[in-house]
C-alpha cells in the first residue's frame, strides 16, 4: 500500500478540469486508506514551489495533476530526489502519461498510484532545466509558441493540427549546427527534436524508438521542404511513418550543442526554457516515477 501522496494541480490544464480532477483522487485516494493532500497553483513556475516545498517538509510522493507542462515544472523540483513522480494526466497533450502507458480514467490512475511500481527514468537536461519528454526548436517550436499563447477552443491534437496550419503561412526555415556523439551536422532546419521520449505535440510520435530508460537522447532533425510537403510530413508523423523519408535524419547522442545564425527558441515539454546556442545532455535514471506494474521498464 503507498503512503501519502501530495497531489499538486494546475488549474489551467485541460480547460479547468485539473483541480476537479485532483479533488476526486483525493477523494479516491482516501476511500483506499491512502493519505492524501491536493494542492493548487496559482502562477507559473507554482507548481516547482510547491514541489519543493512539501519535499523540504518530508513528502516523498509528488503527483502532477494537469499536462506535460505541470509535469515540467514538478520534474524540476524532484530530479535526483529520493521522491516519486505519480502523474494525473488531464492536460492537452500528456505526452509522458501516453509514453508511460499510463491509464486516462481516474480509477485506473488511482489504482497506479496506489499499487503502481516505482521505475527509474532518464530525463533530459538544458542548462540547469530538467523536461522528460522532447526539447526542440524550428517549426515545431513556433507551434508549441502559438499554442501556449492562445486560448484555443479546442484542447489536445485538434489544437495542435490548428495552430500548426496557421503557422505554417509564412513560417522560413533557419540554419542551424547540430554537434554530438554522431559528429555534424549543419544545415537550413524545419525543426530539430531531441527526445527522451517518443511523443510531443499531443502524440506525435516523433522518435517512435526513443526510451526513457536507454541512457542517450534520440535526435530528429527535418530539413527544409516545400511547404506543401510539410503537412503530409506532419501527418505521417503521428505514426512515427515519418521515419524513413530523405529529410528525415535521426541520430543518438549523449549531449548535443546546438548553434543558430539567429537566435532560436528551445522549448522542452511544451515550456519555453532558453534560447540558441545552448547545450542539452542526457541525465540517466534522474527521476523515480509511478508506473503500471504491467509496464515495460
């Protein structure tokens, strides 16, 4: 049986639903003899705050209740930590519950809470920021941007399949040196993704083979391409089909420098975290989290 889990919640994610959605597994938590707190952002960069707040006061269970971006901010507060991550996937893309294969009902994410094994995972790091899924830069980055940025109607991938329609009238690719285990590579960019996980975007199977547990990042690098090829691109992507196509490079690497002609946005989670040149490195088994016990390591 798990000890106490302090359930911090955005309230933003998934259009409102995250602090109703936190109550009722607290509630659930409770009916199961499980001791239980719900606690609420209120700002950007809360969710951290909190994490290290109830860390320093001794909890050592931490579930993010909302998307990958709540995620991103409670990983940032338990890496290398003795504590463990529980996740209340209820946000618009939930990339790392979909690559842990956790459930999307809230029984069967109590019941992972509750009898859950515990498993180390692999996170990456850019600069002194931690993300758990994929970090990227180009196309896909202005989409991310859009996406935070406006309150779209819809959540999830139609949000994504909108913002990336309306990014793509006028978007200019730019020319970027990627330097890593596989050696250089430089070249006018579509995007770069560097994954520690195979989704983003709300279930683009960008890298389908990456693993949060192989110790090295997966790089995909898409060069330039008529416009009106991207959105078939795009869609293959979902399937990880994407794989294979001549603008399509994928390499592993354990760190990776990045470089720009112009300075370029990094997005890691979904978060905006710095700008070009940067570095991002691999942090191996950085985070112990909650999974099914059916799960593969």
């Amino acid at each position: 049986m798990s000890t106490h889990w302090m359930i911090i919640a955005n309230p933003i994610s998934g259009r409102g639903r995250a602090e109703r959605v936190g109550e009722r597994v607290v509630g659930l938590l409770h009916r199961r003899g499980v001791g239980a707190d719900l606690m609420v952002s209120k700002a950007s960069g809360d969710c951290e705050r909190l994490t290290r707040k109830v860390l320093a006061r001794g909890a050592r269970q931490v579930a993010a209740c909302g998307g990958d971006g709540t995620v991103h901010e409670v990983i940032n507060g338990l890496a290398h930590s003795d504590a463990v991550l529980g996740i209340v996937p209820c946000g618009r893309g939930n990339d790392l519950a979909r690559a842990l294969a956790l459930p999307k009902d809230v029984n069967g994410i109590v019941n992972t809470l509750v009898h859950g094994a515990v498993r180390a995972m692999d996170l990456g790091k850019i600069d002194d920021r931690f993300f758990a899924t994929v970090a990227s830069l180009g196309f896909d980055t202005a989409v991310a941007q859009r996406v935070r940025e406006r309150a779209l109607r819809w959540g999830g991938t139609m949000a994504y399949g909108l913002a990336i329609l309306q990014t793509l009238v006028g978007y200019r690719a730019s020319r970027v040196r990627l330097t890593g285990d596989f050696g250089v590579f430089e070249g006018r960019i579509l995007l770069t993704a560097t994954a520690n996980a195979p989704f983003y975007g709300s279930g683009v199977k960008i890298v389908p083979h990456a693993s949060i547990s192989d110790g090295v990042l997966n790089v995909c690098a898409v060069t330039d391409m008529p416009r009106w090829r991207v959105l078939r691109l795009l869609s293959r992507a979902y399937s990880g089909a994407h794989i294979g196509h001549p603008a399509v490079h994928i390499a592993q690497t354990k760190t990776l420098q990045i470089a720009s002609d112009d300075p370029m946005w990094v997005f890691a989670d979904g978060e905006p975290v710095c700008e070009t040149p940067t570095k991002i490195e691999i942090a191996p088994s950085a985070l112990k989290v909650k999974r099914r016990t059916d799960a593969q390591a």
